[in-house]
C-alpha cells in the first residue's frame, strides 16, 4: 500500500467546500485542533491514521479530488459521526 494512503475505493465526487466547511465547524465547536483530530482519526477497518497535513489541506478546502473512502472512515471516528453522513455532505 503506498505510504500516502492511496487505496481503492475512492467515494464519489464530494464538494470540497461542503466537506471543509463542516470539518471547520466541528473543529471550532468542539474547541479541537486540527492535530488532536488527526491523533484521533483511525479507520476501524485499515487501522490508517490520517495526517494533520490533510486534514489541514481538507479544513482549507484543497483537497484536489474526493477521499479514498478509508480516509472517510477515519475522520468519521475521530468526530464521532457516521462516514454516511460525511459520504452525503
């Protein structure tokens, strides 16, 4: 698997702005860093950890296509939120 995570299973095209926009507002409503969520944001099934650097790419809207789905996976139990319910943002 390549150290960047890369991994089939790529969701559908996801609005950045929609993703990012929520990712900052949690951040901000739970009094949390971008790091503490990155400490936290482990896919259950791949047990990949997603990195601040993304999660800063992702909470600037930059990122360039729509997360791999275990990338979805991770950040969904770091906010204590269905992968779904990002999946429908």
């Amino acid at each position: 698997m390549p150290s960047s995570g890369g991994t089939p299973g790529a969701t559908d095209y996801i609005p950045a702005d929609h993703l990012s926009r929520f990712v900052r507002e949690w951040l901000k409503d739970h009094g949390e860093t971008e790091r503490g969520l990155a400490r936290r944001a482990v896919d259950p099934e791949t047990h990949l950890q997603l990195k601040h650097g993304w999660i800063n790419t992702l909470a600037l809207g930059s990122v360039s296509r729509a997360p791999e789905l275990w990338r979805l996976r991770a950040l969904a139990a770091a906010m204590n939120v269905s992968a779904k319910r990002l999946a429908e943002l």
